[in-house]
C-alpha cells in the first residue's frame, strides 16, 4: 500500500482481498491512502468497498494509535462517505489518547468531525481542553483549520479562540492566503470578539491580495461585515482587486457573499456593484435561494440600482420559490420593495409560496414580509390574513422593529386584523422602552390609521416618547402628534414638548410633516402660537409645489383653527386648486373664510372647480363649502349657490346640526343677495332653522353680567331674541330693531381682538335685515372694575346705537 504505483483501487481491492489480515495501522494506513488519492473521485465515494473499510476500522478502534485516529478520520471525511457509527467510536475513543496528539492530529480530527457534519459537543470541548495550552505547537494551517472546524461544527468555545486569537496574531505574516480568509471566517462565524485579531488580518490582507482565490475574496469581507469591523481600507482593497478582472472566477456564493458583505458593512463600493450586476445575471441559473436572495437584498440595501439584475432575478426565482426558506422569501420580497422594482409576477408567486409556509416564519419573517408588500403596494389579502393568524401566537418573540413594522404594514394596506392589533396592543406596552423613535411613532401611527382604541398603549408611548423626544427625527414628531390627534387621545405634557422640541428641526420638516404637526395641534385643540409661527416660516419658504392637495387644505384648516391667519404663502394656492380633491377644496374655502382673509382669486377659483366635483363631496363639505361662500360674501354667480343648494338638499338628513345651521345661514346670504331668486334650500327653512338655534351656544356667564347691567341703567330688551330669519340676539328690542351682542373669545381669532370671519358674517346678515347691533368685546367689559364703571360704559355704548338710528 506504500508502494508509488498504489492507487485507490488497487488498495480497495488488496483490502477485499485479505482485509482479515490488515492490523489497525494498516486499516487507517488504507483509509488515508484511498482518502489522499481519490477523494474527490465520485467512484470512489460510492464504492461499497469503502463502507466496508469504514466498518473495519470501527471494530479495531480501540487498537488505533492517535495517529490512526485522526488518519481514520481526516479520510472518511474527505471520502464524504456517510460513517456516523465510526465517528462515535473516535469520539469515544479518541479523548483517553489527546496526549498523544500532534498539532495536525488536533487539527485534522477536528476538520473531519466538522466537515462531516458529525455533533460531537463533548469531544470538540475535549479537544479544546487538551489543545489550548498547546497552541503556540501549531503551524499556522492547524490554527486556520483548528478555528475553522469549531466554528462549522458551532462549538460554543469562548476562551479556545481567545487563545487562538492570540498565537495567531504575532505570526499572521506566516499564514497562506487561505489561512487568512479561514480564520477570519471562523471567528465571525462563531460571533468571537477578537478586535486585534481582526485589526491584525485587515493589514495583512491587502498586500496579498493578489495570492487570494475568488472564495478568499468573499470570505474575508463576509467575516468583515459579519463581525460588524469597520475596515475601510481593506473593503476598498478587496473591491479594487475583486472588481477589476476576477469576478469571472466567484462561483455563485463568492458573488452573493461579496455584496452581501460591502452593503451589510455599509461600504460604498459603486464599481464593484456594477461589476457583480454585469456577471451575476447570466449565471442566476446556478444560484441557490439563499444566494439569490441575498443577492438582491445587498443591492436593495447599498442603494445600487441594477435593472437588468432584478429583473433577471424576478425571471429566475418564481419557478423555485417551493425552494426558497421563509427568511429568503421574505427578504427578496423586502428588497424588491425597498428598491423600488415593480414585479408583480414576482410578488404573486412569492405571496403563493410564503402564504403556505407561514406557519414556519419567524417574528422577523413576518414583519419583513409583511413591511415588503405594503411598501410594494401589493395587494395580497390571503398572505396577510395568514400572518394575522400566524403572528399573534409569536409576539412574544417579536422584536420592537417587527411589532412596529407588521402594525404599520397592515395600516399602510389597510387590511383590519382586530385580533392581531389587540395582541400587539397588549404585548407591546411593557417592552417600549427597547423602541426605537421610529418604532414608538409607526406603532402609533399604525394605530390611529386603523382607528383601533389602545389607550393602554398610547398612554405608555405617550410617556416614553416623553423622555426621549429628543432623538426623535421630525417625521417621528409629526406622526406621533398626528396619531394621538387622530385618536383624540389626551397627552397635553406630549404635545407641550413637541411644540418646544419642533421648532429647532423644523429646516428638516417636509411639506407632509408640516401639514401634519399644524392639523395635530389643531385637532387637539393645543395652542402652541410659537410652534405655528415656525411653522408658517418655514411653510413661507418652501415652494407651493412641495405641498399636495391635501397638506395645503389641512394646514390652510389648522391655521384657521388655532391662528390669526393661514400660512402667508397659501395665497398663492389658486394656481393650483386644479389638482384638489373636493375635501380639499372644502378644507380650504372653510380655513380662510373662518379667519376672514380676503382672498378673491382663490374663491374664483374654488368656484371655478368645484361644480364638476360636487357629485363627490361629503355632505359635510357641501356646508363647509356653501358657508364659507357666503361668510366671505361672495356674489359673482347666483348658479354656484344653487348647485351647491342643490347638492346640499339631497344630503340633509346626513348633517348634524352644525351642518344644517351653515346650510341655513348660505341659504339666507343667498335670498338677501338675490332677492328675485328661489333656491332650492328654501323650502326646508325650518328644519335649517331650527338646526341653527340648537347650534348656538347657550348664555354665558358674560351675557348674564352685560343683562345684569342693562338692567340697572333702564334699557328693556329681549334676552335671546329670535329674529323672523332664525337669527339669535342676545339682547334684543325686535320694534326698534336695537340689539346689544356680547362677544366673548370664541368671536375673535385666536390670541388677538380682531373679529373672526363667523362673527363678521353674522354682524352683515343683521345689517342686510335693517337690525343696529352694538358690540360688548369681552376684552373691554372684562377691564371694568365696577358696576358704575360698567353702568357708564353701557350708557355711551346705548347712546351710540340711539345716534345711529337717528
């Protein structure tokens, strides 16, 4: 068997032959032999005379010498022959004779338990025992292949590679390039922290690249990357030598691996990408799931864009997707997503093949998933009625990401799974404080979107984000205000810092995050005058274009709301109202109409829009609509009134008394102005009516005191007048037609003393009706100290409404 001219046959066959003669050295002697010369020969492997060797060989185990028994190993290994009984009889073996062992013993056993897939957990811990004070014996192959085979073989040995680490480092400039790539693969494969080790190979690599192999290449990034070690300028080396002219040589795994790598250490290598989407296409019919996943997730997430690459992979993957795991699944579903590629053929099949493997998906999976096809705008209501099902049985796995990520992809597709937002609802609450600001305003978000009640979790976003606003980017702001506006939940201390952590990021703010923050604060009715003054710069300095539609109705709406004016450059907004959508225009004539800006360009034109849209308004913005016209009294077109009153009259019994009273005030402003004209809103004046006088507010405590006064000084009148019209006055005398009104701060835009747009309609209707009404400001009454001051103040008032009337 020693003899030149033995070949793997020939020893096979001496071995069949008179096999019951071989001793135990000659047994092992035969399985190296046959390993060393054929292992790669498939023949070979399939050779039942091989078996039969491997069978042999256990039997006499207890006969091998140390040598023998990493021989006898590092051979079936090599064979890949499927040996498990012979294994376990080295493993059992083997630890009574490590003493024994040389350095490539050490090694080689190692290497064949690992890369036959044999658990040998108490074994590899033997091996590290007897090993680890014997390192500085082995040559820096024994190191590379020693880490390597612990580390495939998943043995959880912490201070064997710390030792390693450290008779590896001094004598780097010793290992092959392999070497190199083995024992950086290992140590990131096996999550070892060893920062000088890795600092020691990124400056040993470089120099060398030129003796690396493509798997080398990979390897070492992988390692890189995997370990999250920042080594620029060995990425910068790796991507130079790899992109120049060796790509041709990476098999499909260097590839994926490669960019997998440079986009998971967050390297920008552009040439390099470019030369991976050059290659990779052509080659896609080689790659495993895994790799055609990965591949696709490392552009998606570098940023790179690579059409031809996509759209072959979309090509490719459909037809294997029943070989695809669940991670992989949803990870080309997320790239695909994230880099913008349409593929709905794709989406389909992997909506198909993910649906019926959702049971095996983990928090991750399902949040991924779930997160790619909202984002994608892919309509898939079984998969996603599957991860309902799924995930809620998992939450207790899920990670804050995954909780904030699956509750924003079910609102962004709006796809109602009660039952899932109630696990999250509960589950989430305690575990916010691993949130991060993003998490804690999509988890929010998600909420208000679906109007899904949690006031449990609010209350426990409210006070977490409370204390951690300050690392909340502006988009995190305005969806976490918008959300607990939305859901009208009370959070006034939020809402206090927002305003005061707002305004320092506002230069950051888009148009949406803008209209959102000003339309939270107004909707939960939070003053925040200095918030809305940043607001209104910063709003003043972008351009129109940058607001749509509807960030300009709802910011024009929340001005109006809780400020003296709208934002100053919505002025300009009648150029645009082409692309408005009814509420939109609803939103807008209501904002300025309500402050009493004039703006008769953009009434024009609303009025120019809107009849072609009037079969799409709410009957709700039909009376925003039909009121903010007439308070600005607008009286261009009779026929825009009575479209809007015959739009309105079909809608009645859908508004409440708010809408019915502006329906009834649009309708008075229209017979006043043209008189000769019959609306369609006047023949049901009295439901209109009486809608307006339930509307009104009931006496204050002010109109009591000012009735107290007038009392004193002898003027009669009657307190809450109704006048034929269905107009409310607070004090009246109907013969004269002399009133007295008690305006207190709800009649005046916020924060100042001038009237608001409501009250001035009002004040006109009453002139247009031959009524003299003097006004009580409360502003001016509440600065009275006495009652006598209060009585004089009253006589002179009373005596300008007399003069007025002569």
């Amino acid at each position: 068997m020693t003899e030149r001219w033995a070949t793997p046959g020939s020893i096979l066959s001496l071995f069949a032959a008179r096999g019951d003669e071989f001793s135990a050295r000659n047994l092992a002697t035969a399985a190296h032999r046959v390993a060393k010369f054929g292992g790669k020969n498939r023949d070979i492997q399939r050779d039942r005379r091989v078996i039969a060797l491997a069978a042999a060989c256990r039997r006499c185990i207890v006969e091998f010498d140390a040598q023998a028994l990493a021989n006898a190993a590092w051979a079936f290994a090599t064979v890949r022959v499927d040996a498990p009984d012979l294994f376990a009889a080295i493993a059992d073996a083997a630890p009574s004779r490590l003493g024994e062992f040389i350095s490539q013993n050490f090694s080689n056993t190692a290497w064949a338990f690992a890369t036959a897939g044999i658990e040998a957990p108490h074994f590899f811990a033997a091996i590290a025992d007897a090993a680890i004070s014997r390192l500085w014996e082995f040559n820096p192959q024994d190191l590379a292949c020693t880490a390597w085979a612990f580390a495939t073989a998943r043995v959880e040995a912490r201070m064997f590679f710390a030792a390693i680490a450290d008779v590896a480092r001094s004598r780097l400039d010793e290992f092959s390039p392999q070497g190199l790539a083995n024992t950086a693969w290992a140590f990131a494969t096996a999550r070892v922290e060893a920062p000088t080790l890795y600092a020691a190979i990124a400056r040993a690599v470089p120099s060398r690249l030129g003796e690396f192999n493509a798997q080398g290449f990979a390897n070492v990034a992988w390692a890189f990357a995997t370990a999250r070690i920042e080594a620029p300028m060995l990425f910068a080396a790796i991507a130079g030598a790899a992109a120049s002219s060796r790509l041709r040589e990476f098999n499909p795994q260097g590839l994926a691996n490669t960019a997998w790598a440079f986009a998971t250490a967050g390297v920008e290598a552009p040439e390099l990408f470019a030369a991976i989407a050059g290659v990779a296409p052509s080659r896609l019919g080689e790659f495993k799931p895994q790799e055609l996943a990965n591949t696709a997730w490392a552009f998606a997430t570098a940023g790179i864009e690579a059409p031809r690459l996509f759209a072959a992979i979309a090509d490719v993957a459909p037809s294997r997707l029943g070989e695809f795991k669940p991670q992989h699944l949803a990870n080309t579903a997320w790239a695909f997503a994230t880099a913008g590629v349409e593929a709905p053929m794709l989406f389909a099949a992997i909506a198909g093949a993910a649906t019926s493997q959702v049971s095996t998906f983990s928090p991750q999976d399902f949040a991924i998933a779930a997160w790619a096809f909202a984002t994608a705008g892919i309509e898939a209501p079984m998969l996603f009625a599957a991860i309902a099902d799924a995930a809620c049985s998992q939450l207790g796995e899920f990670n804050p990401q995954d909780f904030a990520n699956t509750a924003w992809a079910f609102a962004s597709s709006r796809i109602e799974a009660p039952q899932l937002f109630a696990a999250i609802a509960s589950a989430a609450p305690s575990r916010l404080g691993k949130f991060k600001p993003q998490h804690l305003a999509n988890a929010a978000w998600a909420f208000a979107t679906m109007n899904v009640k949690a006031p449990e979790l609010f209350a426990a976003i409210a006070s977490e984000a409370l204390s951690r606003l300050g690392e909340f980017k502006p988009q995190h702001l305005a969806n976490t205000a918008w959300a607990f506006a939305t859901m009208n939940v009370k959070a006034p201390q939020l809402f206090d810092a927002i305003a005061l952590a707002a305004p320092s990021l506002l230069d950051e703010f888009n148009a949406q995050g803008l209209a959102n923050t000003a339309w939270a604060f107004a909707t939960a009715g939070i003053e925040a005058p200095e918030l809305f003054a940043t607001i209104d710069r910063a709003v003043s300095s972008l351009l129109l274009e940058e607001f749509d539609p509807q960030n300009r109705a709802n910011t024009a709406r929340a001005f109006a709301s809780t400020e003296p004016a709208p934002p100053r450059f919505f002025r300009a907004a009648p150029s645009l109202l082409g692309e408005f959508i009814p509420q939109n225009l609803a939103n807008t004539a209501w904002a300025f109409a309500s402050t009493g800006i004039e703006a008769p360009q953009l009434f024009d034109a609303i009025a120019v829009a809107a009849p072609s849209l009037l079969g799409g308004f709410h009957p709700q913005d039909l009376a925003n609509t039909a009121w903010a016209f007439a308070c600005v009294d607008w009286k261009k077109d009779p026929e825009f009134f009575a479209k809007l009153a015959c739009f309105s009259v079909t809608e009645l019994d859908a508004l409440d008394d708010r809408g019915l009273s502006q329906l009834h005030l649009a309708s008075l402003h229209a017979t006043l102005e043209w008189p000769g004209r019959s609306f369609p809103l006047s023949n049901h004046q009295r439901i209109l009516r009486e809608a307006n006088q339930r509307w009104n507010p009931t006496p204050s405590q002010l109109q009591r005191d000012v009735a107290t006064a007038l009392d004193r000084v002898g003027w009669a009148y009657v307190f809450e007048h109704v006048t034929e019209e269905g107009l409310s006055l607070d004090m009246a005398q109907p013969d004269t037609k002399r009133a007295v009104e008690v305006d207190g701060p709800y009649h005046y835009l916020k924060r100042t003393r001038v009237e608001n747009g409501a009250t001035r309609f009002k004040s006109r209707l009453l002139r247009r009706l031959g009524w003299n009404v003097v006004h009580i400001p409360f502003f001016e009454w509440d600065a009275l100290d006495s009652e006598r001051e209060q009585d004089s103040y009253l006589r002179a008032r009373l005596l300008q409404l007399s003069m007025r009337n002569t």
